[in-house]
C-alpha cells in the first residue's frame, strides 16, 4: 500500500483520517472492512440533494462505496491540482480546471477578473441554458403553426384520446384484413363461444380485464368502428368511453361528425395529429450537447465542495464522534422533558424502524412531528435517542419541539417507545420506584376496595330506611374455633416481621455509629446491584449501527456509544452560570412536625444505645 493511513479511534473501534486531498484519492487502496459505512441513503440524511443524486449514478436511492470512489475519480482526472478536493471551497477555482471543455464554460461564466465557479452559479447556468432549450422548442411550435398544432390548444387532447385507443383500433383492423384476406378468419377472429360462457360466472363491470381483452367491434371485411353512443352501439362496453372521447376529441374537430370510423378515416386522423407527435417527440431532456460542458461543470464545483465531508461521515463518522459538527444522519434537535436530545433520525415507519433499532440497546422515543409553513402542513416522523437522565416522564402523548438543521421548530408528539436503560443513576434507584409504585397501587386498590365496601354499606341501608323493623334475632356465640386459625396465621405473620426487624435492629445497635451509615449503604447497594450491572452491560453495548440500519445504511462497523459519549448526546436542563436563585418558594409545602420528630427519635434512640454500650 503506497498511502501511508492515520487512524484515530473513537466509538471503540479505529477509524481513518480523511484530512488531505491524498486521503481522499487513495481510499480505493483502503481495505473496504476499514469502512464504517458501505452506503447511505439518498434521502433522510442533512446533505446536499443534488451532489447525492449525481453520485447515485444508478439512481437507486443509495450511495454505494463503488460509486463514491467513481465520484473521486471523475473529479481528479478533470483538475490540474486535487488539492483543491481538501480546501473547503464553495465551488471550483478556474485554475485547477483541467477539461478544456469545463474550462472554457467555466470562463463564460466568470466576471472579469473571476477566479472561483461557485456551486449556485453552476446550477443557475445549467437551469438557464435548459429554459433556453425549452424556449426554442416551443418556439418551433408555434412558428409551425396549425402544422404543428392543428386544433390549437385542442391538439393535446385530441393526441392523448387517439394514444388510449391506438394500439386497440390498430388491432381490430389488422384483423378486419385479415377477414378480407380469408372469409375463415372473420369468426375466428371474433370472441369465441367460449370465451364468452367463461364470463357468465364471473362479476362484470364495464372494465373488466376479460371483457377489455375482447375485440373492440364485430370483425369483419370491411368493417368500421362505430362511433354512437348507447347500448346500440355495437362497442366494446369497456372501450365505449374511450370510443367516446375519442370521437368528441378528435374525430369531430378534425374529421367532421359522422357515425363510424374507417381504417382510411384512422390513418387520416393520426397523419393530421403526426406533426404534434414528432414535436412532442423532440422536447428536449435535460441539456443540450453543446451544454454537457456545463453539466459537468456544476458536477465539478459540486465534487471539490461536497466530496471530503461526505467521505467523513461515510468511510469514517469523523463529524459523530468528534462533535466537530453535526453528522449526516443527524437531521435535528429535540427538546422534551427538560433535556435536549442531539441524536435524531428521520424515520419513515416507526413500527418498522423499532423493529430493528430496538438491538441498538438505546432508549429511543418516537415522534411525529408538523408544522405549517407557507399555509401547508408539513410532516415529519423521527426517532430520538434519549442518553442521560431517566425514563419516568417519557410516554407516548407527550408532547415538545423539534428543530431541524435549518432552525425551524416543529410541534412534536411521542408515539412509541423503545424502552432501555439510560444511566447508572436510573438504574440504581429503579428497584425502589418499582418497590415504591408497587405498594402505591396496592395501597390504592384496598382504599378503592374499602370505600366500594362504604358505599354498598350505605346503599343498602339507604333502601332499608321506611322499612318495618324486624325483630333482632338472637346474636350468634362466637365461635373461638372458627377464628383460631385465623388469628394464628396473623400471630405468624407479626412474629415473622418482628423477628427480622429485630434481627436487622440488633445487627445495627450491635455496630459502632460510624458504622450504621455504612451499612445502611451497603444494604441499598446490594438491592440496586443486580440493575446497576445489567443496565452497565446494556450501556456499554449500545450500538449506533441498527439505527442507521433501520432507515437504509450498510453500517459496516460496531459504531458503540459508551457511557461518557452517550451522556454528551443529551444535554440536561441547567442554570446558566452566575445566575441568581431565590430559594424561597411561596407555594413550597408546609413542613409536617413528625418528621421533626421521627428524626429526633432517631437520633435519641442511637445515642442511647451508643450510651448502653
């Protein structure tokens, strides 16, 4: 390998430095295995539209590694000096144009004195020479006249009914000859017998396929094509309408009214319409020869711009993993739920996109997003990876603001979540939130049980009231035996709970009192461990790669996203610094005298046992 490499390693892998114009010509020698990316999507990605285009030169919506190093080899063999490839320029400097051709377009658009061809001045000499090819062949149309346009503006329609019908009226005469060449062929030629019994047990409509497939009319020698209306007619019912607007649009103005259409009467009607064929025929597609030069010098200016930093967030994510910039791939900004998230893709399905950026191990939250613009809604679906603080207050209707890479805010809504660990802290308080809400719910289902008991108590004396009082019966004698076992599983159950309150209280009087802080920290330590090191795990496995996956690249490489890089993905709410803060809060709730005293007799109880000792 003549190129020597660098590599700087980020993401936990090696990824090559792509710095110099010599970088850029030599990764055809890189081992493609070095790549991070082996394509990338047209479409849902921050970059130019246009460069990308051009570089698909198969126009099948991904930019392949094969056809960003053709991309690199165009442009080399048209400058005098590569180097240029590396500058960041806006456009193509005159003097590194190598292509006479180029060059010499190149000076037609420069000032006097003009050194660089930006990329707009490119674009706008390519459009402008199209709207002066386009301008002269209309121009030949109306210099032709009635040649050219014989019903005037008419003319189009009168060539689109002809073009709907031509390739059917074209068969039914082929086969009237062919009746007046051999009387055999008239039945023959028309629907058979069996062709139209297979109809009786089908669903008809006017258009449908069996039908359409039959003749237009009857053939035979001679025949004509009527063109009347009505079940009379003698049509095909799935062509009568066609047959129609064929007679309105074309026939009458051109021919004059009459009740059928001959093979004669047809071929005169398509040589009156044939000057309007040949002149759509012609209309220029894209530009003319004479202006290839300036096609390719707007793909030039394009190439010298465009064709490093997309190298840099193609064969290496130099942008992502740097911060040097925002990556392709990152369309935007999302703010919800006091944090900021910089990690954003466009999504086009989000149920199919989560399918597989689910394996990425990151927790990613779904939105759809609109805004109006120029008084027509705009639509947008997104995924954001949300890397610091907690999932608590992250579910599906909350809404927010996007904003994209050109500063426009859009409204956003969660619609589905990809729930996975976020952050150590999270991870070590989630089995007392759980323990928490589990003992919340409980709590609220025996206060729902409890007031249900209240109000059905309620209601039924409610319908006893007004009624005749009945004697009491008799009061029934406890039965000691019946409750036995029930007040002995309750004994069970609060000796149970005593003995290990009394356990754990005796371990932490029979420590010193440095000790009990330690020891209670310990004790929540060994509950939160278990998800402290699995969610440990999952964030250090969290992969980049489904998730660009799942919207069209061939991520070639495991693009990671550690604990540190992760955090800096999502910015937290914070007080800019010198601010002020009064900590005084008017509504803040009134502090209640037992915790006060829950707390001195805490104190009081551990001093004593301390005493004791």
């Amino acid at each position: 390998m003549s190129h020597t490499w660098k590599f700087f390693r980020a993401g936990g892998f090696d990824q090559v430095r792509i710095d110099t114009a010599a970088d850029l010509l030599a990764l055809r020698e890189l081992d493609q295995k070095l790549w991070v990316a082996l394509s990338c999507p047209v479409k849902g990605i921050e970059f130019d539209a246009r460069s990308l285009a051009l570089i698909d030169t198969d126009s099948d919506g991904h930019v392949r590694a094969p056809e960003l190093l053709a991309a690199i080899d165009w442009a080399a063999a048209r400058l005098n000096d590569a180097e240029v490839l590396a500058h960041g320029l806006a456009g193509v400097p005159l003097a590194a144009i190598k292509d006479p051709a180029v060059l010499a377009a190149a000076q037609g658009l420069l000032p006097a004195g003009g050194e660089l061809v930006s990329v707009e001045a490119a674009s706008a000499a390519e459009t402008e020479y199209s709207a002066r090819a386009l301008a002269a062949w209309e121009a030949l149309a109306s210099s032709a006249g009635s040649t050219v346009k014989p019903l005037g503006e008419a003319t189009e329609a009168a060539c689109a009914a002809v073009a709907e019908v031509k390739e059917k009226l074209d068969d039914f005469f082929v086969r009237c000859r062919l009746a007046a060449f051999d009387m055999r062929a008239g039945e023959a030629l028309n629907a058979s017998d069996d062709a139209l019994k297979s109809l009786g047990a089908a669903a008809l409509s006017a258009a449908h396929a069996d039908i359409a497939a039959l003749p237009l009319a009857r053939v035979g020698a001679g025949a004509t094509v009527p063109l009347g209306a009505g079940s009379e007619s003698g049509i095909n019912p799935a062509w009568a309408q066609r047959i129609a607007t064929l007679r309105e649009a074309a026939v009458v103005p051109l021919l004059g009214a009459r009740a059928a259409i001959s093979e004669s009467d047809w071929l005169a009607l398509q040589d009156q319409l044939a000057g309007y064929v040949a002149w759509q025929a012609a209309r220029p597609v894209g530009l003319p020869p004479e202006a290839e030069a300036v096609r390719d010098l707007e793909r030039l200016a394009r190439y010298v711009r465009d064709l490093l930093p997309l190298a840099n967030n193609f064969v290496a994510f130099r942008d992502f993993y740097t911060h040097q910039g925002k990556a392709t791939f990152q369309i935007g900004t999302l703010y919800l739920d006091g944090r900021s998230a910089e990690l954003c893709v466009a999504v086009n399905a989000a149920a199919k996109h989560a399918a597989l950026a689910g394996l990425s191990r990151i927790c990613l939250v779904y939105c759809d997003c609109t805004r109006v613009g120029d008084g027509n809604e705009e639509k947008l679906s997104i995924a954001a990876a949300f890397t610091a603080g907690d999932s608590d207050q992250l579910m599906v209707g909350r809404n927010g603001v996007f904003y994209d890479r050109q500063g426009r805010d859009w409204n956003a809504t969660i619609v589905k979540l990809v729930e996975h660990p976020i952050s150590l802290r999270q991870a070590f308080w989630s089995p007392y939130k759980r323990l928490m809400r589990m003992v919340g719910e409980q709590l609220q289902k025996l206060a729902a049980g409890k007031a249900a008991a209240v109000e059905s108590k309620l209601g039924a004396t409610a319908v006893g009231v007004g009624k005749k009082v009945e004697a009491p019966a008799a009061p029934q004698a406890f039965d000691v035996g019946k409750f036995a076992g029930i007040f002995a599983a309750i004994g069970l159950a609060i000796g149970a709970i005593g003995t290990v309150l009394a356990g754990v209280m005796s371990g932490l009087l029979g420590l010193k009192w440095w000790q009990m802080p330690l020891a209670v920290g310990g004790l929540m330590l060994l509950i939160s461990a278990p998800a402290m090191v699995l969610a440990w795990f999952k964030l250090r496995s969290r992969n980049l790669g489904p998730i660009l996956d799942a919207n069209g690249w061939a991520v070639n490489a495991r693009a990671r996203i550690n604990i540190p890089f992760g955090t800096s993905l999502t910015q937290l709410a914070q007080l800019p610094p010198g601010a002020e803060r009064a900590l005084t809060d008017p509504y803040a709730e009134k502090e209640q005298p037992w915790k006060t005293y829950a707390a001195i007799a805490a104190v009081l109880f551990v001093a004593a046992a301390w005493l004791t000792r």
